[in-house]
C-alpha cells in the first residue's frame, strides 16, 4: 500500500465553510472510507498488471517498479464512434507486453 499511499484525514472535525459557503452535514467518516476503499481497487488493479508483466517477462516485478516504467508512460486515449484507442509515447514496449498479457485472459465462465 505504500505505492497507492492513501492520504487520510487524522482529524475528526470537518470543514464548516468552502468558498464563503456553508457545507450541509454528512456522515462522519465517510471521506476515509471513500479513500481507503478507492486506494484498495487501484492497488487491485496495480497487483493484476504486475501478475501479467511476470508472466510475460518471466521476471518479478515490484509495485514501485510497475508505477515507474509503465504508469508513468504518456498515454493518449481517442475516442472514435464505440471504440477506445490508446496511443503511447516511446517507451511503449512495457505496454505491449501488458497489452499481450491482457490478450491471454479469459473471462468469467458461464
């Protein structure tokens, strides 16, 4: 999780004003839950791609290591009609591998 790194709120008091305006009351705690749940499905999703690299490469892979050489890759997506395009920048051979990973799954059955 230190590669997600969840900022959460040490305190318990809220804001009582934004901008000038007063904010309406919620849930106490809700902000942490939201946070903690939201870093738990990105780490899901980090574990996953890194499971697929080791299996294409035959090499480990850390989390820090997935964030540094391929997160971190300019990516551009376009959207044309129902279809997504994603375009890399030059360092795209890590995604390649990911992309050949993905091709190698199978979905749920039945």
């Amino acid at each position: 999780m230190s590669v997600v790194a969840p900022a959460l709120s040490s305190t318990s008091r809220r804001k009582s004003h934004y901008r000038g305006e007063e904010i309406r009351k919620r849930e106490k705690g809700v902000c942490n839950q939201v946070r903690l749940l939201l870093a738990g499905f990105g780490y899901q999703i980090m574990h996953v791609q890194r499971a697929l690299l080791e299996r294409v490469t035959g090499t480990g892979w850390s989390l820090r290591r997935l964030a540094e050489r391929v997160l971190r890759t300019p990516v551009r997506f376009t959207v044309s009609g129902r279809r997504i395009t994603m375009t890399t920048g030059g360092a795209s051979a890590h995604w390649r591998m990911l992309a050949r990973g993905l091709a190698t799954l199978h979905g749920p059955s039945g």
